[in-house]
C-alpha cells in the first residue's frame, strides 16, 4: 500500500531513497516535563516547564525512528492533549497496516497545499518516519531531503536577559566560540536597547555578526529610530521589527537595516507568496515545530534559496530528541557556513538524551540519536502497542 496522510503527501525525498519499503512494528510514545531553569518569558506567556512527547518507531527488522511532538504554548495552534489523540490515532492507522513507502510525492495529489492545515502530530509522526528510513540508509535525515550532510553547525548565541546582561553575555559567548549572537530586542525603550548594541558591538568588535528579534514590538517610527541609531553596528538582520509586516520594506528603506520573517511566516500560509516585493528581507527564520509541515518547511526552503535570502533554521525550545532532528536538518541546508538558532537547550534543567545535545565551541553536533542515547527518566509511557 502506499502511505498517504495529508502531510506526507507532498514531500519529496531524493531518488536514491525513495520508494523504500517500511513495516512498522511497534511504536511508543512518552511525555516529558522538564523544568525551566528560570521562567520563560515570552510575548504572550510565562513557562515555568517544557512538555512534550517523544516518539520511538520500530520496524520488522529493528530499526528505530526516534522524533519529538512538542507544541509551544501560545506559539502552536495545537495542545499537548491534541497531538497526543492525533499522533495515537495516526500511529493506529499505521502500525499493523502492513508494508507500505512514505513521502514519495504523487502527482495526483496537490502536495501539502492542498493537504489541509498543518498537524504537529503529523509533523512528528513524518519526523520519526524520515528518522527511520535515515537509519535503514544510514544517512542523516537531512540529506534524504536535501542531499548532503556537515557533521556540525554553527549556532547563534541567544542573549535574552536584561540590558545591564548583554555586554557580559556576549563576552562570555564569544570567549566561549560562539561567532554570531542573537539579541533579544523590543523589550524596554528602544533608544537604551539601541545603546546597548553599540556597546555589544565595541567589546565584540568587528568580526561577530550580530543579529536581532524585536517580535513585533515596535510601530514603524519608533523601528526607523532604533534601525538608524544602531547602523554603525553592523547588523546583520533584524527579525520582526514591526507590529505590521506590511511596512517592512518602508522601515528598510529609512534606515537601510535589512529584516528577517519569523512570525510573519505563521500568518501567510499561502506558500506561493512572492518574497521579491520585501525589499531588505535578508532571511526567513523558519521553526519547523511551529511550521508543522515538512513539505511546507522544504518548500520555504526551497524558497528562501531562489529569492537569494537566508534560510535560518531554529527550535522552540524543544528537548534534546527535538534539537538533534533541527540540528540535522540544519547541516544539510546551510551546513558548516550558515549559523542557525538551535541556542535553547540550555534554558532547560535536564533532557531527553543521556548527553545534552550541548554548543561547544559555538557549534552542535548533527550526530545520530540511537535508542541507547534517549534518556527516558523524566518521561510517563503514555502509549505503546
Ligand atoms: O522569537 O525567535 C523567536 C523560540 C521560540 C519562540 C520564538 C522565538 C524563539 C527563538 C529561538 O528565539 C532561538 C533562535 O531563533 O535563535
Ligand atoms: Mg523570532
């Protein structure tokens, strides 16, 4: 049979693996809780614990597909207890139903954008799936999609603390090998916050490519302000700098700092939407944990790569089964050279793999997760069949 859910049905994975047979087994999926180290603090809520599930896929001759269902509070459309139903009631159709091959895209179908409205329970179900055939292959789930592979990626250092905290911060950052930082904007007045990056830049200096998040904190006088106050500071993008996305090209064209969707991308859904009328835009920050849709992530990708703007990979705080996919996916999109926003582990108290799935030296590894590497003890066995 082939396998199709609405997900699956448009993406595509390279030739050489394609058509690959797959039984599956057994599956189980657990739920973790880990606390925060300190409360998060994000526009729309507070976390004081991550949860999430973690999904292990065996098939008839014991390979194992190992993914992350995690949605982020006030971030997904979806709860824990919704991808839970959906995530058992999808792995019910699939386990038992015989052999099968997944994500060969069919011509008779329209692809994800007419696959109806992303799932993470779908999301996380093809994760695990892409893992599995990534094990049968021994490859990297990242070059099924896109071909090749880097065994590290660079990663941008996240300062979110207060303003009296960033110069430290990024001192501390770059002694400690990270070459691109990534400021938590938007937060207190604009002009202090502008200060403070010329003062990251001076102790710094020139070489570290910094980079903002306003998460649209600002109308667009008060953003012109800011982007003029900080020119001489090389920024590289600055993310979300309007509460209207509308006028972004507008704030480009004041004060000549280029600007990065993240939030933007979770409201236009319209995957043919034309990148070229932004001018200034310098990247897309693409989470696929909210995207939800590998097929809608590709495509973004792909996307990103013709309009010659930077494809940003970067997590929502999952835990280390999460990353070490995100990290995967990274190495093979922008590989050794592009720095990608995976910098949320750390948030955490403990994880889900026996070894973190740390930054040393500013990069993280792309490494293979096995079963023997999950680390299952602050995890409840919610299902198994
Ligand atoms: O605003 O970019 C954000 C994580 C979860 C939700 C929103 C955001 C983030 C991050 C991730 O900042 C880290 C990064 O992109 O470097
Ligand atoms: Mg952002």
């Amino acid at each position: 049979m082939e396998f199709y859910t609405p997900n699956f049905a448009g993406i595509t994975i390279l030739p050489p693996f394609q058509d690959t047979p797959l039984e599956l087994k057994s599956a189980s999926l657990y739920k973790y809780t880990l606390p925060f180290k300190q409360p998060l603090v994000l526009k729309h809520t507070t976390l004081h614990n991550r949860e999430g599930l973690v999904l292990v896929l065996t098939d008839a001759n014991g390979h194992v597909g190992i993914s992350e269902i995690s949605p982020l509070p006030a971030f997904s459309r979806e709860t824990i207890e919704t991808a839970l139903l959906n995530t058992t009631m999808l792995l019910e159709k699939m386990i038992g139903s015989g052999k099968f091959t997944a994500h060969c895209s069919s011509p008779r179908r329209g692809g994800w954008a007419e696959s109806g409205a992303p799932s993470i329970a779908h999301y996380g179900v093809e994760t695990a799936i892409l893992s599995l055939l990534a094990n049968i292959h021994d490859e990297s789930p990242g070059a099924l999609l896109f071909g090749s592979a880097s065994h590290q990626v660079p990663i941008n250092g996240l300062i979110r603390g207060s303003l009296s905290d960033w110069v430290p911060e990024s001192e501390r950052m770059v002694t400690g090998g990270y070459q691109t930082l990534k400021i938590k904007v938007g937060r207190i007045n604009s002009i202090l916050e502008a200060r403070g990056i010329q003062d990251i830049r001076k102790s710094v200096g020139p070489d570290i490519k910094l980079r903002l998040d306003a998460n649209r904190s600002w109308d667009l006088a008060t953003a012109i302000e800011f982007g003029k106050a900080v020119e001489s500071a090389d920024i590289e993008y600055i993310e979300e700098p309007l509460i209207e996305a509308a006028e972004l090209p507008r704030f480009f064209d004041a004060c000549g700092v280029l600007f990065a969707f993240d939030e933007t991308l979770h409201q236009i859904m319209d995957p043919t939407i034309s990148f070229e009328s932004y001018t200034g835009l310098r990247a897309l920050v693409l989470k696929p944990t909210l995207i939800a849709c590998t097929a809608r992530f590709i495509a973004l990708v792909n996307q990103a790569r013709e309009n010659n703007v930077q494809p940003i990979l970067s997590s929502s705080y999952e835990s280390d089964v999460g990353l070490i996919h995100l990290a995967q996916l990274a190495g093979s999109i922008g590989g050794q050279k592009i720095a990608v926003g995976l910098d949320t582990r750390s948030a955490l108290t403990s994880g889900t793999t026996r070894s973190p799935a740390a930054v040393q030296n500013g990069y993280m590894s792309t490494k293979a997760l096995t079963t023997k590497d999950l680390d299952l003890s602050h995890c409840e066995l919610l299902y198994q069949t």
